[in-house]
C-alpha cells in the first residue's frame, strides 16, 4: 500500500560517542522505528529547545500533535500501523511489559548515576560531549541544567530524597543493576532476540538501556567490567548495531579511537600554546591601551617637547654657526 | 538499605529463629490508611503467612514516620526494622525461610521482573488514582491521610503528601497521562498477570511465591475497596482466573482470620470478596 500522506517526523539527539544517538531515550525509538520499518523522517539535532515538545525525543505526527515519552511515541507508531510486536503471542507480550518495568525500576537509576551523577564520568565525558556539540551560549549552562534535572530524577525515582554521588548511592545503584543484567542474561540465553528471530520493543528497550553501558568509555564504572562477562548481551547489542545502525557503527570505530587513543592532551596541545599565546597577547593590548588612554601618554608628550627643545637649541646654535 | 547494612542485618538474623512476637506495623486501619499502603501491607501480611511465620498487626498514625525507609509497611522482629517487601522478603530468606527456593534461574528472572511489573504500574496507578486525581484526592486521599492530626497541621502534611507523589509522577513520565490512560494502563497489567497466571493455581505452579502474594495484596485491596467509583475494581473483575486466584488464596491462608474478625464493614473497605 503506498503511503501518500507526509510522514511522520522523529527528532532525536544527534549521533555520538560511538552510538547512534547519544540519549537512551532516543535509542530507544530509533531502534523500535527502524525494527517496525516505520519510514521516519529523521531530524539529528543538538538542541533540546527546537524540539517540538522542549524535550528529546520527540514524535510530531501531522494529525495527533507531538509526543515525547518513549513509551508514547510506540503507542503512536503502533497505531499507525508499525507494530513490531505483532507476532508475539499473549504471554509474550505479558512477558514483554513485565522485562521493561524491571529495565525502568532496576537498569535506569544505575545508567543515569554512571552517565550524569558520577563525577569523574560527568566531567570527562558527558559534559565534555555535550559542550562541544551543543550550540552557543547553550553549552554553557544547558548540561548542568540537564544534570540537575537528571538528579531529581533519579531522586524520585528511587524515593529518596538524600541521594547524593557517592559510594554508597554507587553501590547500591549498581547492585540492582547487576541483579537486573543478570535476570536479563538469563532470559535471553543463546537466542538471537528475545523473542524468535526478529526483535520486538523489548529488544528495543534492552537496547536502548544497554547500548550505552557498553559502548561509552566510561572512565568510572565498575558496572562495565561486569557486564563485559555477559557476553550474550554483548552479542545482542553488537547485533542490533551492525543489522539496523550500519553506516553509524562504522562512524562510531573511528570516533573513539581518534579521541582517546591517541590521548585528548595530544589533540589539545597545538590549540591549547595558540590560546595560551593569543590570551597573553590580548591582556598585554589591553594593558597598553589602558596605559596609553589614561597615565603613560602625559609622559609620552613630555618627552616629546623635550625633543624639540634640544632640536630648537641645536638649530638656534647652528644658526650662529653658519651666521658666524 | 545499603549494602553494608544489608549484609550486616542478614547476618544477625541468620542467627536468630523467627520470634513470637514480630510485628508488622501500618496506618490506622479504619480511618486513615489508603489503598496503596493497604495493598502493600496486604502482601506482606500474605507472605509472612505463606511462609509460616506468625505476626501481630499493629496500627499506629505514625507508622510512616517510624519507618526506616518511609513506607508503609515495616515489621519489627527481635531487634531488627525492616520495611518494604524486598527487604522483607531477603530478611526472611537469612532466616532460612524462602518461598521461591524451587525456581530455577529463568523462573527466578521472570518472578522478579512480574514484581517489577506489579510495582511499576499497578502501585503507581494507585498513588496516581489516589493523588493526583482532584476528584478522589479531595474527598478521599487527603481527609484520611490527614485525619490523625488536628488543624492546621493536617492540611499542611496532606498537601505536602500529594505535592511530592505529583513531583513523582512528573519524575516518570505519568503526569501527562489521563485518568482513562491510568485504567487503560492497569487492564493491561491485569491482562498482562491474567496471562502469565493462564490456568495454574499460582503463577509458578503448585507453590505460592512471594510473586503471588504481591499480586494478591493488590487485587485484592483493589477489589474490596470503595473508592469514588468502580471503575478501578471493574478492570479487575473483568478477568475471572484472577478473581478466582484471589478467592484461592483468601481462602487458604486467610480463612481462620475472617472467622475470628467478625466486625461489620466499615464505610471504606469491606471485609471480603464479593
């Protein structure tokens, strides 16, 4: 059946970091659309304000407004008629809602403290991506909006409104994720998906939670090295990458080796001598001009006149000279 | 709980066999309990009675605030607190009584994430329906959550409860929903429980696990309390083998306690199951 009417348009964080797209949310939903082969058009983009709703992702449909929430954005797109979960029987589906409450309740707190709360992890990597792909002024002050947004969040999450970065939110966090990582390495076994040969939304939302914890390089986090032993979730995620997100996982290898193997200081260096070079430059104009415009040019004028006092002198001198 | 304490309190109570005179500790029954704390209580009272193990009931109006973590509702064994289902349920694992000791690893991950699912939107429709419903909230929710104190005071802790359950629903993406979404949500969770539960006694066979005394607790709760409407209870009655695996288990393990309860209905929950 051909399509006629103009298709819906899906805004998403743009690609980054070796992923996609660098939000969970967003991988989410691209997952799921490109699983439904639902004909998207795509807009990649760094600024959560041009987005349709303020957020990302987002869906705008031509006829039902714009929505915001992953789970939304499937309801729309299943009622439109892309339905990757069509083939699944009752229990399955059953099985589907109950995997995704444990993927919200268990998995998610521990990806928002490892990507936005952790520190070290916040600064090196978050921060650092987000600053140098968002526009002017926003970089500035938008991620530490997002983190303290990111937060509360995870505060009323987990019902606990004295959560800070630490150790012990650290391990507590992490434990819960294990447990899930575990139920979910468990459930998925030797199979290709989780359920058959062709994935649905909870392979959707497996991947999208996932994806993240295992391709970022995250400075400081235990949860990685575990989740390096489960290598079916390893497979999975490296499956999904290479089958649905080709030409980015491509793009992705490159990325991170330029960065980080050849170390950030090295890349940095030329640029850091000319900053370094041209800020001292400035303050050393500025300097001048302060000088010149308020004590030093008094003296400068001095000088001057005592020029032409001499030079005076000398001719008046000469002038008896040559008279003489 | 953190870890720490979490491996040091199982410890201790590894040393300890279960005393008599636990108790479990929960709002005012009559006038001041609501549906959530009332279905969590449930499936705790449930649990402990699968496994065996006696408790008393007590009703406190403080009981959030002498809670360890906040929540309703948190037993008192030996010299031990402990709130929360989870945690009540691995305490009682370190004693040494378990229910779901039979499961094997993809069982155990199916129990745990079916749990999740019931947490994730059956409780949240709940706190949803209960506060962020005007409607319910106002006739309901905040006269009897607040109905212990005296003025001002109850005004001010009953808009502070329905401000933070609102700032939690924002958190989680559920304030843009409607309340038709809400019931919509938890059909399908009814659906989703009807499916897995199919024509087995208990969701994992012949042995009642603490998954079943979750679901347990909140139909039931949902079933035989009267909110503003019925709209909530119909849901759940459209599905039959859960209607019957709730008579199952209130027949079971809370027979002997309705003989001896004979108090007459009180205007917010009747005693059992039409």
């Amino acid at each position: 059946m051909l399509k006629m009417a103009a298709p819906s348009e899906l805004f998403c964080w743009k690609a980054g970091l070796g992923l996609p797209s660098v939000n969970t949310d967003c991988l989410i939903v691209l997952a799921y659309a490109r699983f439904a082969g639902a004909p998207l058009k795509i807009h990649k983009i760094s600024n959560p304000w041009r987005s349709p709703t303020g957020s990302l992702p987002a869906l705008r449909t031509k006829d039902e407004g714009s929505c915001s929430q992953p789970s939304q954005i499937i309801i729309q797109l299943r009622k439109q008629k892309y339905n990757a979960d069509y083939d699944l029987s009752a229990k399955e589906g059953a099985d589907t809602l109950a995997f995704i409450s444990l993927l919200e309740e268990r998995l998610l707190p521990a990806l928002i403290y490892a990507l936005w709360i952790d520190p070290k992890n916040y600064v090196e990597v978050t921060r650092r991506w987000h600053g140098e792909n968002m526009s002017f002024p926003l970089n500035f002050f938008l991620p530490g909006c997002m983190q303290n947004r990111q937060l509360e969040r995870l505060r009323l999450i987990r019902g606990n409104s004295s959560l800070e970065a630490g150790e012990e939110a650290e391990n507590e966090l992490y434990h819960d994720a294990l447990e899930c990582l575990n139920l979910l390495s468990q459930r998925l076994g030797s199979n290709k998906f989780f359920f058959g040969d062709s994935p649905s939304s909870l392979d959707a939302y497996v991947f999208g939670r996932l994806a993240p914890l295992i391709k970022i390089r995250l400075p400081n986090c235990r949860l990685q090295q575990n989740l390096k032993n489960l290598d079916n979730l390893n497979t999975f995620c490296c499956n999904i990458l290479s089958l649905y997100f080709p030409s980015e996982s491509k793009e992705g290898v490159n990325r991170p080796m330029s960065s980080t193997q050849q170390g950030s200081e090295f890349d940095n260096e030329p640029y850091k001598r000319r900053k370094q070079l041209l800020s001292v430059l400035v303050a050393v104009a500025a300097m001048l001009s302060y000088a010149l415009l308020t004590g030093i040019v008094a003296i400068e004028h001095m000088q001057e006149e005592e020029h032409v006092s001499p030079a005076s002198l000398r001719g008046s001198s000469q002038d008896e000279e040559e008279e003489e | 709980m953190s870890l720490a304490a979490e491996a040091f309190v199982s410890q201790i109570a590894a040393a300890e066999p279960w005393p008599e005179n636990a108790t479990l500790y929960q709002p005012l029954k009559e006038d001041q309990i609501l549906l959530s704390d009332s279905a969590s209580s449930l499936a705790v009272q449930t649990f402990l009675r699968m496994c065996g193990l006696p408790v008393l009931v007590s009703c406190r109006a403080n009981a959030e605030y002498m809670s360890p973590s906040g929540k309703v509702p948190f037993i008192h064994v030996g010299n031990q607190v402990v709130s929360e289902l989870g945690p009540i349920v691995q305490f009682t694992k370190a004693k040494g009584h378990s229910l779901s000791d039979g499961l094997d690893d993809v069982q155990r991950a199916e129990m745990k994430a079916y749990m999740e699912l019931v947490n994730n939107m059956l409780l949240t429709a709940e706190l949803y329906i209960q506060w962020c419903d005007d409607h319910t909230a106002t006739e309901i929710s905040r006269p009897r959550y607040s109905s212990p104190y005296s003025w001002p005071l109850n005004h001010i802790l009953a808009y502070q409860k329905q401000w933070e359950v609102r700032r939690k629903m924002n958190a989680i993406g559920w304030s843009g929903k409607s309340l038709e979404q809400v019931y919509e949500d938890v059909s399908q969770c009814c659906q989703a429980l009807s499916q897995r539960l199919g024509t087995q006694p208990y969701f994992f066979s012949k042995q009642p696990t603490e998954l079943d005394a979750l679901v347990f607790g909140h139909l039931f709760t949902i079933l035989t309390t009267q909110l503003t409407n019925d709209e909530l209870a119909e849901k759940v009655k459209s599905y039959t083998n859960l209607l019957s695996f709730c008579h199952r288990i209130e027949q079971t393990y809370f027979k002997e306690h309705e003989r001896e309860s004979q108090s007459g209905s009180s205007r917010h929950s009747k005693g059992s199951l039409p």
